[in-house]
C-alpha cells in the first residue's frame, strides 16, 4: 500500500459524505486521520456545504470543520483558478468555478484532492485521491 499524502484538500462531495456518515468515506477518512493526514478545507467548500445545510445541521458541520486545517482564498489561487477556467472550460462544460477554484487550492498547496468527482478535474498537473 503506498504511503498515504501528508495534507489532503477536500472537496465538497467528501465532506457531504463525511457528514452524513457514509461508512467507507468515514472509515477511510479515520484510517488517513490515524496516519496523520491533515485536512485542508477551502472556504469554497464551507460555503457549498452551507448552502446545502439546514439551521439544525451547523453544530454538526461545525464540529466536523474543526478536524479540519482552514485555508483562505487568495490572489494566487484565483488567478489560477481563472486560468484553469480558460484553458478547460470549453472542453468541460460540466466543470463550476467552485472546480476550478479547488483544483486551483490543491495545487497552490501542493496537495492531492479528495474527490469522487474526478471528471470535475480534468487539470493534468494537479493529483487526485
């Protein structure tokens, strides 16, 4: 088995399976967080979750946020982000800017993404998990 990465970026389908508690995302999720993985969650995905989220779900949410390393939006990322949009937004029709922004996340932290949405990323040199 290979060694697994020392920070993750997740995307928003993992943490909406983490928080309803879809049991191999979360045994996997543990079995990364027992190695010492760190999680990184960009802000983008705090807002997608939140615009899924009933009132009554938040202490849940912000429970499991806190497990998590919070990264900012920045200048850099955005750019990127843009410029992945330029380059792949004709071939991809299926791809948001919230993708292109975590694709964007992941590379500037040179961090694999967690996703099971993998045709969402179609950029050659960011890594997937």
């Amino acid at each position: 088995m290979a060694e697994p990465p020392e920070r993750l970026v997740l995307d928003t389908d993992i943490v909406i399976h983490l928080l309803k508690k879809e049991p191999e995302t979360v045994e996997r999720f543990l079995s990364l967080r027992e190695q010492s993985v760190v999680y990184l969650l960009s802000p983008i995905v705090v807002a997608e979750v939140y615009a899924g989220a009933f009132p009554r779900e938040y202490p849940k949410i912000e429970g499991f946020f806190g497990l998590c390393e919070h990264l900012s939006l920045d200048m850099e990322t955005a750019r990127l982000a843009g410029q992945y949009a330029y380059r792949h937004r004709k071939a991809n029709q299926g791809v948001s800017l919230e993708d292109y922004l975590l694709a964007a996340t992941a590379k500037k932290n040179r961090s694999p993404l967690w996703t099971g949405n993998r045709k969402h990323y179609p950029m050659e040199d960011i890594l997937l998990f």
